[in-house]
C-alpha cells in the first residue's frame, strides 16, 4: 500500500516530534555546568560516587568548541570507546558500586540568553561481566547521517553496532539515571 509508513518513517516521525517538545533550551553553557556539577556533587556527598570532589572539579571541564559560532563543550571525563578501566589515562566518575561513566555534551549559545543543547554522548559501563556491559545515549549533532536515518538520538544496549531509537531524555535525566537509577544487580536473577 502507498499509504502505509514503514517502520523507518514512523521512528523518524516520532522522533521529530519529542526533540521538538523535549527541552533542550538552556540559558547559557555555564548555567548547564553548575546544575550538573552541583548533581555529581551531591551525589559525591551522599556516597553515590567514589570520585573524590577534586577528582570531580578536574574531569568537568567547560571548553570551547572546535566547531564554528559560539559552541561550546561540556566535558565530565574522557571518552572511552575501549572501555579499559584506567583512570589515569581515561577520566570517569566511578559509582559506589564500581559503575562507572562519562559524558560530553555540545551546546549552542545562539544569543545572549538563548542556548541549545545540540549534541551529547552519555556512557555508563558495568563492572563484574555485567549484561549488558554498557549502555550509551546519544544526541547526534545535527546533519549527522543519523539523522536522515530519523535516529539522532538512540540508546546503544551494550552494542555499539546496535542503536535503538528512543525518546529522547535531557542530560540532566541521563545524568540522574546514571547516578540513582541502572544500578548493578547484588544477586543477579538466575
């Protein structure tokens, strides 16, 4: 039939629409940063993280973009696609219980008091051969070829090959998830 969507057109409509309702308006960059550091400090305080606060102050990092106008980079750790436990050569925050994560966040001060988050990549990583042994949620920057495919943001459930749309959830939500949510199993179901 002409009229029936495909799978792929329907993902891609649905996710036209939640990234048009999803929030992902900011004031300013540095505004972004305070809220999530102020988040990774509380749960520093609360036993949440293992990562000490000057550990926490050295990882979050606020740059500017390599990309033209005024973009700028919110950095909480290193990428780490290897997924090698190495502190020294990969910046993470570290849960209490040996979960550990990063996550970048690209943010378009297009005015004065108008800022758009444009891109983010969050990874969580499991210790103790865990399944999945990660889970990461993207936002691609516009133009990316997920796009055309209408999954600029998805999860990755410990595959990188594999990308399962979903609707998309503010950083501050992944971040949140990160800490007080995805906890490792003590006794894993049998």
């Amino acid at each position: 039939m002409k009229d029936k969507l495909t799978w792929e057109k329907i993902v891609q409509q649905t996710q036209e629409k939640t990234l048009e309702i999803t929030d992902f308006k900011v004031k300013n960059p540095k505004e972004l940063r305070t809220k999530i550091l102020k988040c990774l400090t509380q749960a520093h305080n609360e036993g949440i993280l293992l990562t000490n606060l000057s550990e926490i102050h050295s990882l979050f990092k606020l740059k500017k973009s390599q990309q033209q106008g005024e973009v700028w980079e919110i950095l909480g750790g290193d990428k780490n696609f290897k997924r090698i436990k190495n502190k020294e050569k990969y910046g993470y925050f570290e849960r209490n219980d040996l979960a550990w994560f990063d996550l970048a966040i690209t943010i378009d001060q297009q005015s004065k008091n108008t800022a758009e988050i444009i891109g983010f990549d969050f990874e969580i990583r499991f210790p103790n051969e865990q399944q999945p042994n990660f889970i990461r949620f993207d936002l691609n920057l516009p133009n990316h070829n997920n796009e055309i495919k209408g999954i600029r943001y998805h999860l990755h459930p410990g595959n990188d090959d594999i990308m399962i749309h979903s609707p998309p959830l503010s950083p501050l939500e992944i971040l949140y998830l990160f800490l007080y949510g995805l906890k490792t199993p003590r006794k894993p179901r049998s």
